[in-house]
C-alpha cells in the first residue's frame, strides 16, 4: 500500500472506530418497515446517495432517488434518506420538511448529530460519532472526501449486512440489477 492510499484507509477507520455500533441496524429496520424508501443528497454526497439507492433496490426493495422526473409523491408511511455532512444544506432542508408534513420519516446521515435536519429526524446517524476533530482538514483529501468516503463505507457495511441477514445472494441481486444500460 501506497502512502497516500494508507492516509486514506487510516483516516476513514478512524471515523468509522468513532460511529457508534447499531446504526446499521436502526437504518435497516426503517428500510425495512417503510412502504416506500426515498434517498437523496446534494454534490457528491448525492453520488453516494445512489450507491445506497441502487444495492437496496437489487436488495428487492421499493426505491426512488428525490429530484428524478420518475419519483413519485412520499407519502405517510414512506422513508426519507437524506445524506447531508452538514445537516443544513439549504436545498435539502425543505425536502426533509416536506417529508416530515406529509408524515413520512425521516433519517438524517450526517458527520453532525445538532443540525437544522437533526432536529425533524427520526434517526440521525452522526457518522464519526460527533468528534469534533473527525473531520477536520486533512492534506489530500479535500472539500468532504473524509465525510463521503465514511459514509459509503458504513452504508455499504449495512448492505453487507442485509446481504448475510437475508440469505441474498449475487446471483438473486444481480436478476434484479438493470439491464437496459
């Protein structure tokens, strides 16, 4: 391994030692008893957002991504996934109140546990346990890399974890994987 590719793996284990166990399981049961599961995010956060989107869908569950032509109206009963670094972020902040008024829930991915967000959730999953020097300002990985980059390790963790939990297997999830690309 590389010195920048160790840089890598040690700050993201850093942030993942820091986020507390079970957070997999409390996302995974509100997937689970929602009707319907709606992701979405903002800049990259977004890109991970459908990472998350798209194993739940091969996982066999109902999925849209918010701001498609394609997404239908969230409705009571629904769930919200909104992955947001600051729990602020200004475009989102409205989409999780529309949400919340429609009575949908709502759960908030962020490396902030107090935020605007935080604050109408059902869950928040402060990844990097809401240390204050988690994400602070780390040469070689800009702008949000540290948040991102957790974040797609601990949704993919909870995937690995419905995977074994459910039997799923390659073969059953990949009959489900798009085939007009």
């Amino acid at each position: 391994m590389n010195k920048y590719q160790e840089l890598v793996v040690n700050k993201l284990t850093s942030v993942l030692n820091n986020t507390a166990e079970g957070f997999e399981d409390k996302i995974l049961a509100l997937v689970e008893g929602a009707g319907r599961t709606f992701i979405g995010g903002a800049g990259r956060s977004l890109l991970v957002s459908r990472f998350f989107a798209m194993r739940l869908v091969h996982a066999g569950y109902q999925v849209s991504m918010v701001g498609e032509v394609v997404t239908p109206s969230i409705q009571a009963g629904d769930l919200f996934i909104v992955i947001s670094g600051s729990g602020g972020t200004e475009t989102l902040l409205p989409l999780v109140k529309k949400a919340k008024s429609q009575g949908a829930k709502v759960a908030v991915i962020s490396m902030k546990a107090q935020s605007p967000m935080a604050e109408l959730a059902d869950l928040v999953v402060p990844v990097g346990g809401n240390d204050a020097h988690a994400f602070d300002k780390t040469h070689g990985m800009p702008m949000g890399t540290i948040f991102e980059l957790s974040t797609l390790l601990f949704l993919e963790s909870a995937i690995a974890k419905l995977v074994d939990e459910k039997g799923l297997t390659e073969e059953g999830m990949r009959a489900i994987h798009a085939n007009l690309e």
